[in-house]
C-alpha cells in the first residue's frame, strides 16, 4: 500500500507543477466533455457538457481577483465548484458565542 501512496504523491506533485499549481485540489479528469468558460460581472463559469446532455455549470474559484485557469499546450485545469457537499461534524463543547 506504501508504494501506491508514493505512487500517487509523485504523480500529483508532478501534475501541480506541470500547471503551474502549487495548490491541493481534488482532481476530475473529463476526458470526453465540451467545455467553454464564461464570464458575467466578476463571475465566471465552467460550463461542460456531454454531446447529448444538458450543459453543467461551476463556479470558478478566483485568486486575488483572477479566475484560477491553468493552461498548457494540450491540457486547462479549472480550479472551480461544482456540487460540493461536505459535512462538517463538530464537538459542541468546542462551540462558541
């Protein structure tokens, strides 16, 4: 099991780099999707799309006021929200006023 977790730590570590991206992100590969980004007022969307379906959107993530797209030759990574859900559990002796 050790050697599938270095495994994956190289490979994650080498994909960030190849972006530019230092950042730890959960990461989609959406080999088969059309995709377009668009903007409106400060906002911007990743829209993509299967060649039948409907057209999904995410929100992109900005930094420092910038949407965060990394682009190489063959390859963009969008830094966006997409129908994230995550459940925080929490002690109630730690909660505050």
């Amino acid at each position: 099991m050790s050697k599938t977790v270095d495994k994956y730590m190289k490979a994650r570590k080498e994909l960030f780099k190849r972006f530019g991206c230092t950042q730890d992100y959960f990461i989609q590969t959406m080999p088969n999707v059309s995709w377009n980004i668009s903007g409106n007022e400060g906002i911007f969307f990743l829209n993509y799309w299967e060649e039948y379906n409907k057209i999904t959107k995410a929100v992109v993530v900005l930094k420092d006021g910038d949407p965060m797209v990394f682009r190489t030759s063959t390859h963009t990574m969008v830094i966006a929200l997409d129908c994230v859900k995550i459940a925080f559990v929490l002690e109630n002796s730690k909660e505050s006023d």
